[in-house]
C-alpha cells in the first residue's frame, strides 16, 4: 500500500508529464486569430474559432 506522500508525488508527476506532453504535441493558439471583445454583440460574425460562432 503507498503511502500518502507517494501517492501525492505519482500525482503531481502524472500532471506535470501531462502538461508537458499536451504543450509538445498541440499546435500553438494563435490569440490574434480570435475577435476582440470589444465586438462582443456589435452584429459582425465572428471569424475566430468559438463554440458561440453562430452556425
């Protein structure tokens, strides 16, 4: 049986080696691809990838 302190570092190195692995394999976020929020409501669509981009 592990004990607490062991369970708790396998935790926080699964998460760390998680994060690591999604930052090396995802493609890089390009914010300026997203509108500004400023637009938010004016009537103009959206050209950014959003859930809220009407279909």
């Amino acid at each position: 049986m592990l004990t607490t302190p062991a369970r708790r570092s396998i935790f926080w190195l699964l998460l760390i080696a998680f994060a690591a692995w999604d930052y090396a394999t995802s493609a890089p976020v390009n914010l300026r691809l997203e509108p500004p929020m400023i637009t938010a409501g004016s009537g103009t669509h959206a050209s950014g990838g959003h859930c809220a981009m009407p279909k």
